[in-house]
C-alpha cells in the first residue's frame, strides 16, 4: 500500500545580515511570520543569520558574541515558532561552556518546544573561513528531528560537501536534509572560479538528494561582509535532484516550495539505491586511507 499523501510547505529564508545582533532578529522574525502566513509549515533560515559572518579573521573578541542555548537568537525562534504555528531551524554561534564553543543548528516545532539540536561536524578552515579558530567540532552525531509537519535532517554549511554526512542523516529517518548556509566568493577568484565554485556547491546536494532519495534544501545569505560576497543561490530539490525552486545570487528572497514527501517511497522504490546498497562492503569507510 502507497503511504498517505503528506504535503509540506517549506520556506527558505534567503537574507542579508547586519553586524548588530538585534536588527537580524527582528527581521528573521518578520520573514518567519512572513512566511507562515503565505502557508509555510517548516522555515529555514542561513547559517549564523543574528550575526555578521564572524570568522573570516581570528579574533578572540568575537567569542563575545557567543551565546548559551537558551538565549537570545534562540528564544525569538521558540517565541515566533509559538507564536505562528510553524516549524523552524535555525543556526547560532553557541557559547557551551567557557572556552567551548559550536555552530549550532537549533529546530523548534510549531508548538515552541526544542525539538533537535545539531552542532555542526565538519569545521572548515580556509581563507576568510577560520571556523576551526571558533568552533569545536560537534559531538551529538547525524540526527533525524520529528517535527509536527516532517522529519528534518539538520546540518550545517561545510557538512554539505560530505556523501558520509547525508547518507547517515538520511539513514536516521530524515526526509528533508536542510542546510543551514553561509557561503560566497573570495572577490580575487570570482571571475575565474565562481561559476564552477557554485555549480559544484548545488551539484554536490542534489546529488545527496539523488544517493537518499530526499528533499534537500540549501539556505544561503547574500551581500557583502568584509572580504566576501555571500552568492545567495538558495535552493530545494526533490529527490530525483530536480530543483524545485532556486534564489537570485544577489538579492533577499523567500521561497516557498512545495514537498509531497510521499515522493520519497515512490523514487526509493523506483531507484533502489538504498536497498541495494553493500553495507557489509564498507568497512574501510571509517578509515583515513586505504594504505
């Protein structure tokens, strides 16, 4: 027997961010209400979205801008969540313990309560991108979060790049892998680079999309911060890959996309990529290198 039709509406919140916390509040806030009044059940926002991006230097004055869960950022996702019935994953700069530190991604469900916390895996360290300065890398594994409308399957930014990642969020249960996101151009390569830096950013997702048989969505911000250019570019895909709605590269937008997650079964069944899997093959997996 087919599962019952299961239709979630997902808004992704595509913004710029100001260096002061209490103004990206504010409009975080707004485009959440936003959204759930044009019917969105599960909004997604960028990574790190109450904050300027904060690592493109080393600097330990930004662990200032640090702050414990509950507390601010995530207090406003709880209250707005609550407040319009809605579902909503959000990322924060955790301040843990002293001197420990994580890129959190916090989910709320539509009554308010903390339904899943994922702290970030992959902790990237590239120009303009020192995370490894500020961040421990997460401890709590990949997770599947039940939420009132969808199993979500948060991770973070850097974790978008790795096949590991999305197969073990999928295998958890997820059925929309979301991707907190804050990723642009370095201005000496974009003219060069940046057209194959992008593709190969969506590429890599909607091919998890594909491996899982998925939803994936991608949730980037734009404008400019420092030394770089967040690309924008927010996107979904279904799980066939196809992309069902995607953003500018410039400018703040929400979209609104439509996911019949019963689609899931039918392309599982269809392109059996996870039953036919060789689990018992894969041992060496959890090796470095296969010297």
């Amino acid at each position: 027997m087919s599962p019952p039709p299961r239709h979630v509406v997902l808004a992704l919140v595509q913004m710029r961010c100001e260096a002061a916390r209490q103004p990206n509040l504010e409009k975080a806030r707004a485009r959440i209400a936003e959204a759930a009044a044009a019917g969105a059940h599960v909004v997604v926002l960028p990574e790190l979205f109450a904050m300027h991006y904060p690592c493109q230097d080393e600097d330990h004055a930004r662990f200032a801008e640090a702050e414990p869960i509950p507390g601010p950022t995530t207090d406003m996702l709880q209250q707005t969540a609550r407040d319009h019935g809605v579902v909503v994953l959000g990322s924060v700069f955790e301040r843990r313990a002293a001197g420990v530190y994580h890129n959190t991604a916090v989910v709320y469900d539509a009554d308010g309560r903390l339904a899943g916390l994922y702290r970030k895996m992959h902790i990237p360290d590239d120009p303009r991108y020192y995370e490894k300065f500020y961040f421990a890398p997460g401890d709590l594994g990949f997770i599947s979060v039940p939420t009132r409308f969808a199993h979500l399957g948060p991770c973070v930014c850097w974790d978008q790049w790795y096949p590991e990642a999305a197969r073990l969020t999928a295998l958890a249960g997820a059925e929309i892998l979301c991707y907190p996101t804050a990723i642009g151009w370095h201005p000496h390569e974009k003219a060069e680079f940046g057209t194959t830096q992008h593709a190969a950013w969506e590429t890599i997702m909607r091919s998890h999309a594909i491996a899982n048989g998925l939803f994936v969505a991608a949730v980037n911000r734009v404008g400019h911060e420092g030394e770089l250019e967040f690309w924008g570019a927010s996107f979904a895909a279904d799980p066939n890959g196809n992309v069902l709605a995607r953003a500018s590269h410039t400018e703040e937008e929400t979209l609104l996309v439509e996911c019949h997650l019963e689609q899931i079964e039918a392309v599982r069944t269809h392109w059996p990529f996870l039953r036919d899997r060789r689990i018992d093959a894969y041992g060496d997996l959890t090796r470095r290198w296969r010297d």
